[in-house]
C-alpha cells in the first residue's frame, strides 16, 4: 500500500470519472420524469445503457489492472496497458476465467449459506427457526466476502499465467500446465527448471 496509494488513487478517479455521468443522468431524468417526451425518453434510455456499459468495461479492465500492478509493481497506467492488451489477446480465456469464478462463486453463496442453515436446524436446541434465519445470512456475507478474495486470486493466478506465456513461453509452468496451454518449452529451459525446483524444496 505504502508504494502503490498512488495507483489505488489513479483507479478509484477513474471510477469515478465514469461514475458520475450515470449519477448526473438519473438525476435529469428523475427531474424531468413527468413531461418528457418519448424521443427524450429514448435517449435518456440510450444514455443510460451506453454509460452502464462504459462503467463495467472500465471496472473489468480496472480490477485486472491492480492484479497486474500487483504482480509486476508497475503503476496504473502501464498495468491497465498491458492488462487490455492481455484481455484483447486472450479473450477467450479471460471470459473462462470470469465465467468459471462466477458459477463457483454462485454455487458457494447458494451451498454454504443453505447448508449451514440447515445445520444449524438440525443441532441447535430451543428456537431453531430463528436461530437458522439469522445464521443464513451471516454465513452469505461471509461467503461473498471469500469467494471475492478466492476471485482476486484465481484473476491473479491467470495473470501469472498469461505473462509466462507472453514473455516467457511458459518457462515457469508446470509441464501439465504447458500442455493444457499448447506450449512447447525447449529441453533446456525444462530442466533448468526442474533443478531449479529440485534446488528450492
């Protein structure tokens, strides 16, 4: 945090660059919901649509830029570069790794929450009802706030990933993981680093 307050600082004003036209929108319309005509109506709508779009694009391209920065400490600005060229690249994998952590995440937050509410029906004594109503959602907020930090990393792990093989051509990677990305590695960069391996454990 002490080196990069800066780069938080420089994606939260981006944020909010892009915010804030979606704020003052709703407010217009809010003020001129009553005598509006249809073509006004219309372009309010359209507005409203382009800017939501505008706000998730640059919120995704955001969250991949501090992962970057974090993983390579470069600033803002060359992590949300290099993070679009990453996305633009490789869109196909960044759209499985959206994907994947989304359905992981849904089943966690519907699975966890129900489970436990139903534990907590099952053992605990006296008022079970209550006691499961109250726990159902104390066991959500605590399995979004996981699953979020459990996205931040599967994100950072395919950053990782994805710069091997940018830049490296997958030197780092495990030899499974070579072949599930189509990799050819030379002879020599494999065993450098399997007695690099055999050095560290």
């Amino acid at each position: 945090v002490r080196y990069h307050l800066g780069t938080a600082v420089m994606g939260s004003f981006v944020m909010t660059l892009v915010t804030m036209p979606r704020i003052i929108l709703e407010y217009i319309n809010s003020q001129s919901q009553g005598d509006a005509n249809p073509v006004m109506k219309g372009i309010i709508w359209a507005s409203r649509c382009c800017l939501w779009c505008l706000q998730k694009c640059v919120q995704f391209l955001t969250e991949y830029a501090y992962v970057y920065c974090a993983v390579t400490g470069s600033p803002f600005w060359p992590s949300a570069t290099k993070s679009f060229h990453l996305i633009a690249k490789y869109p196909v994998q960044v759209a499985l790794d959206k994907m994947m952590s989304r359905v992981l995440g849904f089943l966690a937050c519907v699975t966890i929450p129900l489970a436990m509410g139903i534990s907590a029906f099952l053992v605990i004594k006296g008022e079970k009802a209550v006691c499961a109503v109250a726990i159902v959602p104390l066991a959500y907020i605590t399995t979004r706030l996981v699953v979020g930090v459990y996205d931040i990393c599967v994100t950072t792990l395919f950053v990782c990933v994805m710069r091997d093989a940018e830049e490296f051509g997958g030197k780092y990677m495990a030899d499974s993981l070579q072949q599930v990305c189509g990799l050819q590695v030379s002879v020599e960069d494999s065993l450098e680093m399997r007695s690099s391996r055999a050095g560290d454990t």
